[in-house]
C-alpha cells in the first residue's frame, strides 16, 4: 500500500502523521473520525496503526507475519503490550490499529552508549534487564512465546517497565501457527535466535530468555555474542560455541553480571534460566545470585569442549515443545512470609515443612523468602537501628530460618520490606515477582482474630494474585516439655 | 445438495455435532451446551445411530431439530442401518448393532435417515459426515493427507469453499495451510475459540458427541462463529454411566457400554 498522506482516512481512522518507515511496515498516528455514524470514541490513549508495504498484487499469503501479529495482539492483556484497538480485513485492507506507546526502545540505551563511549553501569543493565523479562514472562503466562526479542521491539516507559511490540513471528500455544511447514526452517532475527529456532523449534519459552541475554550481552559490552551471521553455519555455532564471556570486553563488569548473561546463552535451554520470573528475580536482587565458575571466565572456552559439542550438535533437530504455560508452571516461585515477632520455633517448623512441600520434588522451583517490618524498627539517626544495620540483622534470621532448605534444588533469595501494612507489602511482593504461591501462617498473622479484624492471612488470601497455602501451626514445642513435666 | 447464500446481517453462530450414535444423554447434554453459548444454527453431521441404546429417541430428535431449520447429512452407520448388510461370518463392531438399531426403528425414521444427503454446502461452508473425497465411500480424515484429499474434492465442487468440516474419525482436530504445500495438523485445546479467517482454508473433525475415543468421557462437539471466524472445540460431561446402564439394558454386547466411561 503506498504512503498514506496526513488527512487521509481509513476505515474510521484519521492519519495525523506516519511515524516510522519500516521495511515490513509503515506506522502512522491516528484518531477516529469525527462521524456521527461510526459512534467510535476516543479510547483515551494515543493510537497507532500499522500498515504492511505490500506491492500491488501481493496476496494475503504474503503478509502471513502480519496475520499471525493481529491474532496474537488480538489475544493479548496486560500492560507490557500495546492495547488492541481494530484489525483491517487482510483481503481489503490489512492494517492493525493499537495503543501508541510513549516510551524509549531499547536500542536508545545502546545508541547512547555507541555515542557517549561511555559503558552502562550495571545496575542500569540490571534494572533494563528485570523489566524485559518481567515483560516477557507475561507473554508466556498467556501461552506466547515472542521469538523477535531484539532491542528496536522492546520499550522502555518512563517508569521503568516493559513493553514488547512486533508478533509477526510470535508463537500461541493455543492456536495454529500459521508460521509453520512441513520442513522446519529457523525463524526469527539470526542475532537474537535461540540454538533451538535455528533447528525449528517454535514455542519454548526459554528461547524468549536466549534473545535477552545477547541483549544484555551488547549492553553489557558494546558487542554481538555470536555477531550477525550471514549462513545457516554461521547460525548454527550457537548450537555449540559458548559467546566470549563478556569480561573479556570489559573486565570490570561484576561477576554476577557475567553470570545472568551466561546462563541466558547455554547452548542448551536446560541450561538457561527456567523461565523469565527467575530472570527477573536474579537481576531484581544481585548480591544474591549464586556465582558459578562461568562469572570469572575471561577466556573463551577451548576448542576440544568446542569440538565435542560440535560433533553433538550434528544430531540436533526439531523437538516439539509443550504449551509455554505448562514449562513455566512446572518452575513455580514460591514465597514464603516469615514473621519474627511473636513467633514461636514450631511455627517456623510449620512454616519451613509446607514451604519445602511446596517447592515439590523436581528441581526449578524458586522459593522467595520474605519478611516484613515496621518502618519504627528503623531510624535514622541511631546508628544500631540504621536501615542496613536492621536489614542485616533480619536477613540473617531469614538465612536461619532457611537453613534445611534443599538450595542445591531449588534457588533461594531472602527479602526484608519494610511497611506498616503488612498484608500490603505481601501482596506487593507477589505481584511484582511473578509469585505462583504464597505461604503464610495462619496463627502468626492473626486468623483467629478473624472475626474481630481483617487480619494479615484473610487480606492476603483475598487480594493475592496467586494461590495462598494458609500454615496452621503445630503445638508450641514448649508443650511438649509441659507434657514431659506432667 | 442445498447451496444457501450466507446471510452477512445476521450472527451466525453454528453449533456442530457429530457421531451422536444413539447416545441420548450425550446428545441432549451438547445441544443444551450449544443453547447456552447462543447457538443460532445446528448442523448434524452424521452417524446418528449405531452402538447406541436409543436410536429411536435420537432420529426423533434430529428429525424435529431438521423441522426447525437445523442442517442434516448422512454417517456411514445410518446408511448401514436403513441397508443392513448381509450377515457374514466376520462382522465388524459397526455392523453387530446394526440390525438391532433396524428393528428399533420405525419406517418413516428409516426413510428420513435414507434421504438424507450426504452433503451439505453453505456458502463457503461444506459439511460432510467423512471426506468430501467420495463421501459415499466414508474415508478417514485421520493425518494431513487424508484432510488434504478432502478439501481438494470440496474446492472443485466450488473454489469458495473455505471451511470443511465433518466428523466421522471421533477425534477433535484441525487442518490448516501454513507456509508450506502440506496441510498441518493442530490438536486444539477444548474452549479455546480458534482464529479461522476465511482467506485460508480449513478442515475439522468435530469430534464425536455419543462415543468420544481419545480417552475422555465427555462428549465433543464444535461451535463455529462465523462472524467471528473462531471455531471452537467443546467438551461437555454427560451422564456416561446412564448411558452405558441403557445399552446393558437394551442387550446390547457390554463393550459398547464400558468404552464410554474409558472415551475409547
């Protein structure tokens, strides 16, 4: 379709201006006709409406991408996409009309860097990082897997958060992907695809993970881990070759950085973080992310492991993969609330048994533990009860009560928040953190008070976006030495 | 065959059940399933008798639903029931309870199930009880090349045929085109409303509403919203054990009954 000029309508929608000029598409701003007929109002969002370049006599079957994008767009809720406004008929007029979201995309950060010559800090990379995973694992808890991940489709708001455009190329779980032949072909952006794409494979959402760890690697170093190959054996040494670690290119970046990224590119999806709420959990808090060998490695690995995985990946070939939410539910963040005041050591018990069933058997799951305090426990001018000295000390209760905790199995972060609503803070913490289940004791926070007031428990249970095991406490265990003395 | 023009001012939401084989609480369950969800149209694709304790009672019901504007077309089993084949030494599970579904059933729904044709098309909608390749000859849309073969026959009836749907495999599946020459299959996931824009051509098995076999009890059928263009694939629990304790009753072989609570 050829440029359309400021004025011109379509459909009920007016063009105020095209916006961008992309290869596949033009964007442009637009509003509804003023009409008395079409009783369209304004949504309250500026809107854009993307329309494919097609050349005349071009069929539908040609705008496939386009197609899959409108289904999926379509599908979507949430606030790290664009709202869905409309869709033109793909035989008439394909266009799709969206929220026009108002916020940098990531690509801004690494052309300031190129221009400034000035590395990112790491908690800036960190904070970039959680808010795209945190974007991603919503996609996947609604059964997409994006597989376009690349910086010119992920925007950043003024606020910090996510948001993920272009689902030309995205996979639904639950619908047929139109994407898809007989003879399975790599698809996807060859700088950003997961070793498992380039064989075929559509639908693991770790492949989602892969793409932004080549995207934290080039804001961590200025670089392409795998650069951007040309050939389909030039695609397929990602199936094989670890990236250069990215000290390499910059020796001053923090172990636990080379970490997140590292583990983000293993060959293996195994291998890479079970889904992008851990991601989000690991960059949310550094200082706790567990450093393997790989953190330190300024040499690249050597050419015999090279070689041996090369002859491995020889045999590599399409697997099909199950529902993107069936691989997330499978790796659960449990989080658990630990109270310190007027609890006794067989609550803890109590606590730390269910916390353990909870994360079940297999490994994976991730079990957040969480303790809330008052704000007058701190203050600011007392040197024993500055913040850190209190968020010290309370780490360290967590870290006890931890203790007996399978951390082999299962990846363990203790967090201290600080409120005067505790209910609040919980219901906070799940939310933000992508949590599948929250553990919290029925007697420390007051459920026998239920009638009277709405106590922590009831408030959490009511309002938590998750599930909620209540934790009834066993015996105080000084009964047991009352029976003993009896 | 009956060719109408799809009338653009009206929601269509067309109901599809198939393979009913006299299994009355089935049936009755997946109708009131369809009411509920604000079907406007029921399309019956076949195989309304066989197996079942109550061919009698289904005819009579489809016979009504037909009265009132619902689509029917012929199954292989209600074909076997108005001509009950020879008795052979080997005979298949089918053909054992045709000659008793025969005698339950009375002339004039004998005659209704004999007139029935074996196809029916609906602007770009063709229905079919097996494949639109030689429906009188009841074959199997079980893979890709099966459901290819079919929409191949439906397109030289006529090119506006985009969506062909039949049951007779007692499996729910879809057929789609994606970038390749081959149809690929989609096994749906049951309430999901599928996107099926019309520009593309598509091949359903519904699935079955009396004797599902992909070991779930609850009866299948589909919904097609055709101005939606979403399509999709419904379980429905039914009371299986009346079902099974009607068959026993009837005297009919004890398999028939045990295989409904197994879906197989």
């Amino acid at each position: 379709m050829k440029l359309l000029e400021p004025g011109a309508t379509l459909d009920g929608f007016v063009v105020d201006a095209c916006i961008h000029s992309g290869g596949m598409a033009h964007i442009y701003s637009v509003h509804y006709a003023a009409s008395a007929t079409s009783g369209q109002r304004d949504p309250g969002f500026p809107m854009a409406m993307k329309v494919p370049r097609m050349a005349n006599g071009d069929g539908a079957e040609n705008i496939v991408g386009f197609e899959v994008e409108q289904q999926i767009l379509r599908s979507l809720k949430g606030s790290h996409v664009p709202r869905f406004v409309a869709a033109g008929d793909l035989t008439r007029v394909p266009y799709l009309v969206m929220e026009y979201v108002q916020a940098k995309p990531l690509q801004h950060w690494l052309d300031e860097r190129r221009e400034t010559r000035q590395p990112l800090d790491p908690a800036t990379i960190a904070r970039l990082g959680e808010a795209v995973a945190r974007g991603v694992h919503s996609l996947h808890q609604q059964n997409v897997v994006h597989h376009d991940l690349k910086p010119a489709n992920v925007l950043i708001r003024d606020d910090g958060s996510a948001v993920l455009l272009d689902f030309g190329l995205s996979y639904h779980g639950h619908y047929p992907d139109l994407l898809a032949e007989e003879l399975r072909k790599a698809i996807g952006s060859p700088t950003w695809m997961a070793p498992e794409q380039v064989v075929g494979v559509r639908g693991d959402p770790r492949s989602d993970i892969f793409a932004i760890g080549v995207m934290l690697y080039e804001l961590a170093t200025g670089e392409l881990p795998f650069g951007d190959p040309q050939t389909d054996g030039g695609l397929r040494q990602r199936l094989w070759m670890d990236p250069p670690p990215p000290r390499r290119y910059r020796p001053d970046l923090p172990p636990w950085l080379q970490e997140v990224i590292l583990r983000c590119l293993a060959p293996a999806a195994a291998a890479r973080y079970p889904s992008a709420a851990h991601l989000a959990a690991e960059l949310a808090s550094p200082e706790q992310i567990r450093i393997t060998e790989r953190s330190a490695r300024t040499k690249g690995t050597s050419w015999r492991v090279h070689f041996k995985r090369w002859i491995k990946a020889l045999g590599m070939s399409y697997k099909p993969s199950p529902l993107p939410t069936t691989q997330i539910d499978e790796v659960p963040i449990v989080m658990v609330a630990v109270p310190f005041k007027d609890a006794t050591d067989a609550t803890h018990f109590s606590l730390r048994t269910a916390a353990q069933r909870s994360l079940g058997s297999r490994p994976g799951a991730r079990l957040a533990c969480v303790t809330v305090i008052s704000p007058s426990e701190t203050s600011g001018t007392e040197a024993a009860k500055s913040e850190a000295s209190v968020h010290t000390r309370y780490l360290e209760m967590l870290r006890h009560w931890a203790q007996g905790i399978d951390t082999e199995k299962h990846q363990l972060s203790l967090h201290v928040l600080e409120s005067g609503d505790v209910a609040e803070a919980l219901i906070d913490y799940a939310r933000g953190n992508h949590v599948n289940v929250i553990v919290i004791g029925a007697a420390t926070h007051g459920l026998a008070l239920q009638r009277i007031v709405h106590t922590v428990p009831m408030k959490v249970a009511m309002e938590a976006p998750s599930t909620v095991i209540l934790v009834k406490a066993e015996l105080p265990f000084s009964a047991l030495a009352e029976l003993r003395s009896a | 065959m009956i060719v109408r023009k799809p009338n653009r001012f009206c929601l269509v939401k067309l109901a599809l059940l198939s393979d009913i084989h006299s299994n009355v609480q089935a049936f009755d369950a997946c109708v009131d399933d369809a009411n509920a969800r604000g079907a406007t149209q029921f399309a019956l694709l076949g195989d309304f008798v066989g197996y079942g304790a109550d061919p009698s009672a289904i005819v009579q019901r489809v016979m009504a639903m037909v009265e009132q504007g619902a689509w029917a077309i012929k199954g292989n089993h209600d074909d076997m029931a108005c001509h009950v084949p020879a008795q052979t030494t080997v005979q298949s599970r089918g053909e054992m309870t045709a000659a008793w579904t025969h005698a339950q059933l009375s002339a004039s729904e004998l005659a209704f199930l004999d007139a029935l044709p074996f196809t029916h098309q609906d602007g770009s909608l063709l229905l079919v009880h097996a494949s639109a390749d030689s429906p009188e000859r009841w074959r199997y849309v079980y893979d890709s090349r099966g459901a290819g073969a079919s929409l191949s026959a439906a397109v030289t009836i006529s090119p506006d045929i985009r969506y062909v749907f039949g049951g007779h495999v007692h499996e729910q599946t879809l057929y789609y085109q994606g970038r390749g020459q081959d149809l690929l299959q989609f096994m749906p996931t049951p309430g999901v409303p599928i996107p099926v824009s019309s520009h593309r051509r598509w091949v359903a098995t519904i699935g079955s509403v009396g004797q599902p076999r992909d070991g779930r009890a609850e009866a299948m059928y589909a919904m097609f919203d055709r101005d939606a263009s979403a399509l999709t694939f419904v379980r429905v629990p039914y009371d299986h054990s009346a079902a099974a304790a009607a068959i026993r009753a009837a005297g009919l072989p004890d398999f028939f009954a045990d295989r409904l609570a197994r879906g197989e």
